[in-house]
C-alpha cells in the first residue's frame, strides 16, 4: 500500500509525502504464540482467551520537497500507478522520515 498526498497550492514550493506498507498480517495464535484457528462456536474455547499477533513489513514514512506533482499531470491510472512504484525506489535516505522497518 502506499498513500502519497501531494501540494502545490498550500505552500509555493510543490511537496509530496507519503506512507508505504509492504505487508500487514493479523494472526490468531494460542497461548504460545503459534498460530491456531480457534472456533468460538465450540463450547470449550468460548471462555479460552484470544491471543493476537501483527507483524508490519515495510513501513516508512517520507517527505520529498520541491517534488514533481504527477496526479494532476497523469491521467491513466496505470501511469500513476507505474510512478508510484518507480517513486518507492527513487525515495533518497535524507527524504525518510521514517525509514523502512519491520515488526515480528
């Protein structure tokens, strides 16, 4: 997923930033954090507690000034589509707010 909000009326100098999230995964486990399917219409795991486990991969957030603005020049969704992808990997070390990390 990647949201990308861009500007160039707000201020005089276009910006962009945006969110990028490779991977969300929310998990049932059981007590030893092993993931298991359990069925609460079964009588003895209505009271058995619920243990929930998320892992993010690929989190970061950026902000690009004096960026290109290209929803309003692109008409295609699959040009914008193309940019956004080629925009993930031009993102420069110094434009991460937060740099991409993970969490198991």
């Amino acid at each position: 997923m990647h949201i990308r909000f861009e500007d160039n009326v707000l201020i005089f100098t276009p910006f962009a930033f945006g969110l990028v999230l490779k991977t969300l995964t929310l998990r049932t486990t059981n007590e030893v954090w092993k993931p298991e399917f359990i069925d609460r219409t079964d009588v003895a795991n209505r009271e058995r507690p619920l243990h929930k486990h998320l892992e993010v991969f690929g989190f970061s957030f950026y902000w690009k000034p004096n960026e290109a603005i290209m929803v309003s020049v692109l008409e295609n969704t699959k040009e914008i589509d193309i940019k956004l992808k080629e925009s993930e990997k031009n993102i420069e070390k110094e434009n991460y707010i937060l740099r991409p990390c993970n969490s198991y």
